[in-house]
C-alpha cells in the first residue's frame, strides 16, 4: 500500500499547487487516476480478504459506508455516463473533436476513482483508520490550494493568470464551496475535525483567501460564489435573522466600495473591478456592442441559437463553430483578448458542435452535482455538492469552461473530496455506533 500512499501524496501536492501553471491540474489528476488503479488493483487481487472483511463483523463494507455510498453515488454516474455516451456518438459523428470527451471523461471517472479508493481504504487491514487521515489530508490540500490562489491573483493581473480568468477563478471557487459548509457546519454531521476551533478557523481563512483570489481575478461569473457563502452562513447559523441582515448589509457595502473603486478610475477598456462597466453594458443589451464583455456574449448567443435551429439534429461541429465565431466577432473587435473561439457559453458552444444531443449532455453533466445532493448521506454533503453544482452551472452560462482542463479537472476533484468526506463521517459515525 506504500504505492497507492505516494500516489495519492503526489496527487495532493499537486492540487496545492495548481493554480500556478496550468498543467499542473493534469498533472494531479494523474496522480489520483494511478492511486485509484492501485486501488481497483488491490481490490480485485484480494476477493477473499473483501469477502472475509464483508461478512466478519457485521456487514465492514457497510460500517465504512461503502455500499451506502455506492447507492448515493448511482444517479450522479448515470447522468454523467449518459453525457459521456452522447460525446462519444457525436464526436465520432463528427470525426473529431475529442476535446469534450476528454474533460467530461474526467469528471465521469471522478466517482468509480472516489468509490475505488473508499472500498480500498475500507477493506484493506493496512489502511484501517485511513478515511479520517484523507479527510483531514483533502482540507489541508484544498486550503492550501485557495491560498496559493490567493498569491497568484496579488502577484499577477487579470491578464496573465495562469489560465484563461474564468475558468480559472471558478475553479477556485468550486474548491471554496467544498470547503465552506465545513466551517459552520454541526458537530456529527460534517467529516470529523480534531479537537478545538482550530480547524473550522483555518479553513475559514483559507475560503477567505479564496474570495478574495475570486475578487482580485475579476472574473464576474465566478463571483456567485460569494452570495452563496452568504447564504451557507445564514444556513448554518444559531441565529437566523440577524445573520441575514449582517450579510445583507455587509454585501451592500462590498457593491457599493466596488462601485465607488471603478467611478475613480479613468475611462478604459476595463475599470478597476467592472462592476460598473457591467451596469453600464447591461444598460446596452438592446443594441449589444461585440466589443464589450456582456454585448459580445448576447452577439454570439445569438448566433448560437440560430445556428442551433438551423442545424438541430448534428450541429456543425468545432471548425465550423469557430469559422461562425469568428465571423460574428472578427479578432480584432476585442484586442485585449486572444481571438475568440466558443460562444462563450458551455450549454450553446455544444449546442452548436452537436446540435440538440450535445446540449442534452450538456445539462445531464451540470445536473449531476445536483443528483449527488440529492442521495446526499449528510446535510454537510448536500451542501457541497447544492455549492458545486450552482457553481457550475452558473460558470456553465457565462463561459465554455468545460473546454478547459483546469476546471474539468477541479470539477473531478470537487466531486471526489466530497465523497471521500462523506466517507470519514460514514466512518466516525459507525464508530460511535
């Protein structure tokens, strides 16, 4: 098992440093796919010691919540093994265009990958106990992770993070609504902590880090996510009421300081934090203008939609989508960013590669965070996975994330932190049991 332990250290290093370079993301995911093949290896060389664990003690798979877990997890994978199957089809429909079968692949490998190493941890007598030292090794990796985000974003403006700003900063915030439910959350309910506040503040510090790497990113899709811890601390709260109002007037303030910070800035392509240029382009959205952040979206929306209808059945695949990109917003509209390729908008960019079957697999992945809340084992677990999910699908409606594999690969791990979480508080509550 020294093998699976390296694999799984190296992929948790990796995750700490992600946000610097864009491969390093990959370079996690690779990690964790060999610690789950070890696992799955393990496993399958072992019936015996499984069988022997399963029916000595009173049901162990059961204790370590692992058949418990395999039925929270059915929906979820049905719905990302459909999106799957329909990539596929469309994609040798096409003859090409592997890209989207690529990222979704990862998150559809996200839970069997959660599931083998929860069996392995659960059924091997050499990594009894284990479940609780992963948890406490994920809130340490995905903190660390949101503050070396934190750093990037200070050392380094809008336009030389690391990769494309939206993507970028939503997968932060996807690693954020991991995180944040933990920090409130009640004793019994969340993954176990050791003993003190001394956990719930470094995590709440590190989901600090991470608003304020989101902020500084100045990617305004990704800003969701602080409206949403908002609410996961009214959620959480003893008192209801007056944590609502504190919220509410602490995100006026905030607007308002934003909004003050961009009027003293001089007139530019973008001012300070783009809150007001975002007032002022929404106020345009009857005659878009393709040269501004919002109008070039509504232009290309436009197209897509159109382009959806015209060719519903197949879509016109990716050369053809980026030749109508490109046309609708020539690369010299926007000259401040590299020449446009999707609509910028995940459900109409497949929408236009592969008509109505790539816009269903579209909403059947972005529905399975959902799905996974909704078999969730705890009130913690369904919070992160509400929190992922709208993070998600609202990341889904202002840009192509999933062409990116910096954010597919933070959606995997979003995924499988929290069924491994969920895996150390199945465990803890069996012991106490």
């Amino acid at each position: 098992m020294q093998v699976f332990k390296m694999f799984m250290a190296l992929a948790l290093l990796c995750t700490v440093v992600g946000p610097l370079r864009t491969d390093l993301p990959s370079w996690a995911w690779s990690w964790y796919l060999l610690a789950a093949g070890v696992a799955c290896i393990a496993l399958i060389s072992s019936p015996r010691q499984v069988a022997a664990s399963s029916e000595s003690g009173g049901v162990w798979a059961e204790r370590w919540g692992t058949q418990g877990l395999g039925h929270r997890l059915q929906p979820a994978l049905a719905l990302l093994l459909a999106t799957g199957v329909i990539d596929l089809l469309m994609c040798l429909w096409h003859g090409g265009g592997w890209d989207i079968l690529r990222q979704d692949g990862k998150v559809i490998l996200a839970l069997p990958m959660a599931w083998a190493v929860t069996a392995l941890l659960a059924f091997s007598k050499g990594l009894a106990g284990e479940p609780g030292a992963l948890h406490e090794a994920l809130c340490w990796a995905l903190g660390l992770q949101l503050v070396v985000a934190l750093a990037v974003a200070l050392c380094w403006p809008r336009a030389w993070l690391p990769a494309t700003p939206i993507p970028w900063a939503t997968a932060v915030a996807l690693s954020m609504a991991v995180l944040a439910p933990l920090v409130g959350a009640p004793r019994g309910d969340a993954p176990p902590f050791p003993e003190g506040l001394a956990w719930r503040v470094g995590l709440g510090l590190a989901v600090l880090a991470g608003a304020v790497a989101v902020v500084l990113s100045r990617s305004r899709a990704a800003w969701l996510i602080l409206p949403w811890l908002g609410m996961l601390a009214v959620v959480f709260a003893p008192r209801r009421w007056p944590t609502a109002a504190g919220v509410l007037a602490l995100g006026a303030i905030t607007v308002g300081a934003g909004l003050w910070y961009d009027s003293l800035q001089p007139v530019q392509v973008e001012r300070g934090m783009r809150l007001l240029d975002l007032l002022q382009e929404l106020t345009q959205e009857g005659q878009p203008d393709a040269n501004t952040s919002v109008g070039s979206r509504l232009v290309l929306w436009e197209a897509a939609w159109n382009s959806l209808w015209a060719h519903p059945w197949a879509g016109i695949g990716i050369e053809q989508r980026v030749a109508l990109v490109q046309s609708v917003v020539p690369p010299e509209t926007l000259r401040d960013v590299a020449p446009l390729v999707h609509v910028h908008q995940q459900f109409l960019n497949q929408a236009v590669d592969h008509g109505l079957p790539g816009l269903l697999a579209a909403l059947l992945g972005a529905a399975a965070p959902f799905a996974l809340a909704w078999r969730a084992g705890s009130r913690t677990m369904r919070w992160q996975c509400l929190g992922v999910g709208v993070v998600h699908g609202v990341g889904l409606m202002f840009n192509a994330n999933m062409t990116h594999g910096t954010y597919a690969v933070n959606l995997a791990l979003s995924l499988m932190a929290i069924v491994w979480m969920q895996a150390s508080t199945d465990a803890a509550r069996a012991g106490r049991a």
